[in-house]
C-alpha cells in the first residue's frame, strides 16, 4: 500500500454538512436558471446531447482508464480520477462558456440533462469503471459500497435541490430573480473557503501528494477538454457551440465528488485530494481558454 493509499481524512460532521449544504444551494441556483426552453432544445438538438452525453459518461472515463495504467496510480488516486469522470457537468461551465462568448443557452441545457442523468448513471457508471481498473477496484473492495448508497446521496444532493429550484422559479419568479444573479458567486466562494479550511489542516507535510497526484489529474483534464472539442467538431455544430461542448464535458461537478469522496472514501484520502487539486484546476484551465476565446472572434475555434 502506497503513502498515499494511508492518508486518511478527519473530517468533522460539521464540514461535511457545510459543504453538503453549499452544493445543493449550487444545483438550486442553477435551477433557478433554467426555462422551458432551454429544456426543449434537448429535442431540438438530440444528436448533440446523445454525443455530449457519451463523451462524459463512456469515452472520457474509458480514456481515463487509460491513463490510470499508464500512470501506474495508486488506489486511492486512481479511484479519486474516475470517481470525478462519473459525475455530472459542472455548473461552473456555464459562467465559463458565457465568458467565451459561447452558447450558453445550450450550457445551461446540457447541465441541467447531465445533472438530471448524473442521479442514476453516477453511481453506475462509478461502480462499473471502477471494477475495471485494478488499483480502483481494490478500494471499493475494501469500503463494500453500494451504488445504492450513492444514488441516494446523489438524489439528496441534486435532485432534491434542482426540484426545488425548479418549483421556486415556477410559483415565484420574482423571489427567483431577485435570487438567481446572487445565489451562484457566493456559494462557489464560500464552497471554496469551506473546502479549503476544512482540508488545510489534513494537507501538513502532503507536497509529495501533491506531486503525485498533480500530473495525472493535470494530464486527465487535458484529455476532457480535447475530447469535449473533438465531440463538437465531429457534430459539425457553430464555433459558439463547439466552446459550450469543449467547456461541459472539459468541467466537471468536482464538489459533488468530494462530497461523495470524503463520505464514503474518508480512509482514503487520496480520493477526496484527486478531487479537489481537480476543482482548482479545472477552474484554472477553463478559465484560461474562455478567456482566450473571448479575445477571439465570435466565428473563431
């Protein structure tokens, strides 16, 4: 067993209630956001969304499989990178693709389907890639989990939140309006701060952690941005809309997977850290080339 198969997490109830509380104020901010036609543009553009949809669930863990050998990972690690591949997209993408002057109409459509998918195919599609690699599947062996367990995590943390938004957005859409410009920016930021807080003090004396983890989630993100692009070329779809795909199936719901890591993997640090050295650069990355694309013509790949 490898160091960082050992790193254990000790996380308060507290903590973990925190950032369970921020996600689902996240997923509700998001619903507020959502309209009926955003929702009907899943049938206008079905082609598009089958795609989008293949890539997050089935070529990009498949690929990350891939990596998780060439990398010779550990456990933990290698558990930690498909875990975050299982989940949904991440809302963030939206504010990313609305700053790379994308589609942003069809950001918020793809989310809102991958977050709607994300409660029956996560706990899936975790078990499945995970029994397929032979690091990661020593760690469910060990913890015994049960995809049940993570659907109803799941449904707690997304469905139940996203429904309310929905509802709120519906009966009150004044309240709604008033919420939704305020909702987004101050839960990632205090997500954020909780995140970083909560974890600091279990991170003394972990740069060599670090190192370990940080080329191959760094090397695994790179591979979800080009296969988010490849996706869009091959669906032969406008530049604003090959930068939404690039940009939903490039940025995932990385605090969905701490949650799920820190509450069934807490023994296994290395998956809850996977997950949030995965946070902080998938938001640098994502960052970087919407601000590269907005410099660009509207019409520019």
């Amino acid at each position: 067993e490898t160091d960082i198969d050992a790193f254990s997490l000790d996380i308060s109830d507290g903590f973990n209630a925190a950032i369970k509380a921020m996600i689902a104020l996240l997923l509700l901010g998001i619903a507020l956001d959502v309209r009926t036609e955003d929702l009907r543009d899943v049938a206008r553009r079905p082609a598009v969304f089958v795609a989008v949809t293949l890539a997050q669930f089935v070529l990009v863990p498949a690929l990350t499989l891939v990596l998780v050998a060439a990398f010779d990972l550990a456990p933990s690690v290698a558990l930690g990178m498909l875990l975050v591949v299982s989940g949904p997209a991440g809302s963030i993408s939206n504010l990313l693709t609305h700053r790379a002057r994308g589609d942003v109409a069809l950001s918020v459509s793809l989310t809102t389907l991958s977050s709607a998918l994300a409660a029956v195919v996560t706990p899936v599609a975790l078990a499945f890639w995970a029994s397929r690699s032979p690091q990661a599947s020593q760690v469910l062996d060990s913890v015994d989990l049960s995809p049940l367990e993570v659907l109803l995590e799941v449904l707690l943390l997304i469905v139940a939140p996203f429904a309310v938004g929905i509802l709120l957005a519906r009966l009150l859409p004044r309240v709604a309006g008033r919420l939704r410009p305020l909702v987004e920016p101050t839960v990632l930021v205090m997500l954020l701060l909780i995140v970083v807080g909560g974890l600091a003090s279990n991170l003394s004396g972990s740069a060599a952690y670090l190192l370990e983890v940080g080329p191959a989630v760094v090397a695994q993100n790179a591979m979800s941005l080009a296969v988010g692009f490849a996706v869009a070329l091959a669906c032969r779809i406008p530049a604003a809309a090959r930068r939404a795909v690039t940009l939903e199936v490039g940025v995932r719901n990385t605090a969905l997977a701490l949650v799920l890591a820190i509450s069934f993997f807490p023994e296994y640090g290395g998956v809850a850290l996977v997950c949030a050295l995965w946070g902080f650069w998938d938001v640098a990355t994502g960052l970087a080339l919407a601000t590269w694309w907005r410099r660009r013509s509207a019409d520019a790949v």
